[in-house]
C-alpha cells in the first residue's frame, strides 16, 4: 500500500498535528506500507512529519491561494459586515488567485505521480479541491494520479463557509472515502454535501508518550517576562493559536472578571500560525486587551511553547472557543497530561468530555461563567486531582494513537 498526504500548510496546527499522529501510527502498524506527504513549505510540519517516518514532498503553495480564507475575510477590520459582501469579497480574491493554480496543479500532479500511489489522503478544503483536480487527472502511459483512490480527511465545518461548501459540493463525486474528526463534523458535512460519500467518524490521536502527566516543565513566568509570583498561584492557560473564535477575548474578559483575592495567574500561549488574511489576532492587540481590562499583571504572554510541558506547567488549561469546536486536540492533550480543563461546550469539543467527570464547561463566549469555573477549579485543590487523574484515564482510552491507526488502515484497505 502507497499512501501520499497532502496539506497545504507546513505550520503545526490541530490538524497537521492529527496528521503526524496519522503517520506516526501507520509506520507503527504497516511497517510495509509507502507513506509519502506532499506539503507547501519547510515550516515544522516538515520534521515533525520526517521523524514520524513519511517521504517528504515539497511543492511550494502560491501566496495568492494560501491567503484565501472565508472567516479570515470576515475578522477583517475593513471588511463589510454584511454575509453578502463577505462572499463577493472572498469570491473576488478567490478568482485573483486562479492565475497561480494551473501551475501549482501541474507540480502537485507530478509529485503525487512520483510516489505512485494506492490511496491519496488530503487534509483541509483547499486540499481536497486541488487533490480532487490532481487525482483526476494523469498523463498516459504511467500508472495515473486518478487511479487512486482520494480519501477527504474533514477536520472543519463547511456548512457555515459559502464558498467552500459551493466549491466542495462541485467535487463531491471526486472522493472515495471522507472522513471526519468527530460526530459533528460529520453530521455537518451530511446536510451541507448530501451527494458525497457518508462520512466515517475518526476521532483524532494524541502522542501518548509525550503527553504525559509527569514530565518536563516550561517556566512561564520567565517565558512570559513575568516576575515570580509572590506566594501560592494557581496557573491558568489558554493554549491556542491567535485565530479570532480561539476566545481570547473570553479568556481575558474572565480573568478580569477574578476577585484580587482568587490566587490565579493566566496565561496565553501560543502565536499567529496561519497565512489566511485577517483570521488573527496580533500580539500587540492582545496585549492592548489586556491592558484595557487591567489584566496586564496578571496574564502572560509566552508565545509558541511546545505543548506537552507548557500543559504540565499548568493547573488548570482552558479552552475558549467562541464557535463550535470541530474537534478540539488541545482538549485530548490536556487531558492526557491529567490536567484539570475547562471546556467550550460546543460541535466536536463536547464530545470528548463528560462534564463534572473529566472536564468543566462553559457555554461558548460566555466569560461569566467561566470565570465561575476558573474560581471554582482554583479554590478546590481536590477537585482539580479529581478532574485530572479522570481526563488522563478517558485520553489514554479515547485518543490512542495505535487505535487510530488500525482503523484508518482498515479503511484504506477495504477502499483497495
């Protein structure tokens, strides 16, 4: 069996980190198997995904396809606020980057002819559209792009994207399989494509050898320029990428919401990550949140830190989604490392926990109630242990990375 994934981001967000989980335990399970990726770029996908045991592609993503971005769009300050202008804006830049496709289709193609490959694995909507182009087509002679198999790997919501949900529904014929991150995700994938293939839920992995609840420790005050605390602190995180609907608005309003006399340090951890215009905030304007709600004290900023020992650091992770969640790999990795969490219960993200089992939650975009759950967490030591030793037992059932791997080989199997 030859597999090649294709991503059109060489960052490390949730989804590329789902795919090197998806490598990863490939290599484990078929050692035999070819696994190839295809990516835009030497950002830290590439060793992420070298050391997870993939053949490494590069085909360079034009700069006018990379920055095309439904909600990018819509966080744009300049941008109109109604839908309609939203879509004719997205539409007009969407049609200034048809220029840079032919050319970047004819390298995809080749590179994925070159590892002539049994199953074509594609990860994110810009994705899918251009593997359905370069699937579909092959020169004679050689064993074609467009005799594997295309396998849609969903980790968003397309309902709520106009465009996309157009572009994708004109493809629709194209995969053999789909494939979606949690049980919302895939009901929503059935109401907005009804003629694609039904899809099958794969719940995401987690690197149960690095998230771990005993480990190395990141110092996040020093990180975060802050001095040490005076006394007992209870360190509160919010790790995410600045993406707008991330909820670091919530996550700061609720903060300042704390009484002086709730021993809580916050922390924002995390950066800018993707090239889609106008998805995300800035340091400097989270910074100027913070100031403005007096909060400038009391919450960090420590920019990128590797997860695992970022999460360790931490009593209490947080995660803030203003929007439904499709999946949300934070949440699995918090709970892996068997720390308290306090949930956005919403989409995918409320699947992974059982409130007042393994997790807290808050209604999305409500910082009211979160803050309550943040007091509530910080002044109840046992409470947290309790959350904590239960998230570690539910992460190394629900999100093992072996389990994950077995059930995406039976899928490319039975497509061959």
């Amino acid at each position: 069996m030859r597999i090649v994934f294709i991503s059109v981001s060489d960052e490390l967000g949730g989804s590329e980190i789902a795919l090197v989980e998806m490598m990863a335990g490939l290599r484990r399970v078929q050692p035999s198997w070819t696994i190839g990726l295809v990516l835009p770029g030497r950002g830290p996908l590439l060793a992420r995904a070298g050391a997870a045991g993939a053949d490494c592609t590069i085909v360079p993503l034009p700069r006018a396809i990379a920055r095309v971005g439904e909600f990018g769009m819509a966080a744009s300050s300049w941008l109109p606020a109604s839908a309609g202008s939203h879509t004719a804006v997205f539409g007009a830049r969407l049609l200034a980057s048809a220029a840079a496709v032919p050319s970047y289709l004819l390298k995809l193609r080749r590179a994925i002819r070159a590892y002539q490959p049994t199953i074509v694995h594609t990860n994110g909507f810009k994705a899918h559209v251009l593997g359905a182009h370069a699937v579909g087509r092959a020169r004679p002679g050689a064993r074609a792009a467009g005799s594997a198999k295309l396998v849609w790997h969903m980790h968003e919501y397309v309902g709520d994207r106009a465009v996309s949900r157009k572009l994708l529904a004109a493809h629709a014929g194209r995969p053999a399989a789909v494939l979606a991150n949690s049980v919302s995700v895939a009901s929503d994938v059935r109401r907005a494509l009804p003629t694609v293939v039904s899809p099958t839920v794969l719940y995401n992995a987690v690197d149960l050898a690095s998230f771990v609840p005993v480990g190395a420790l990141e110092d996040l005050d020093a990180r975060a320029g802050l001095p040490p605390a005076n006394g007992p602190v209870v360190r509160v995180g919010l790790i995410a990428t600045f993406a707008r609907w991330k909820g670091h608005e919530v996550f700061l309003r609720a903060i300042a919401a704390l009484p002086s006399s709730v021993p809580v340090r916050g922390y924002v951890i995390g950066e800018p990550l993707y090239a889609t215009a106008g998805s995300q905030y800035d340091l400097a304007e989270l910074r100027r949140l913070a100031t403005d709600l007096g909060v400038a004290g009391r919450v960090g900023f420590t920019g990128y830190l590797p997860a695992a020992a970022a999460m360790r650091a931490l009593d209490v992770v947080v995660h803030a989604s203003t929007r439904p969640e499709p999946f949300g790999l934070v949440i699995a990795e918090a709970m892996a490392c068997g720390r308290a969490t306090i949930v956005s219960a919403a989409g995918g993200a409320a699947e992974l926990v059982e409130p007042e089992v393994d997790a807290l939650t808050h209604a999305p975009g409500d910082d009211a109630e979160l803050a309550r759950q943040i007091a509530r967490l910080a002044g109840d030591p046992a409470l947290r242990r309790t959350l904590g030793e239960r998230a570690h037992a539910t992460a190394r059932r629900r999100f093992d990375p072996n389990r994950l791997a077995t059930e995406l080989a039976q899928i490319y199997e039975h497509l061959s």
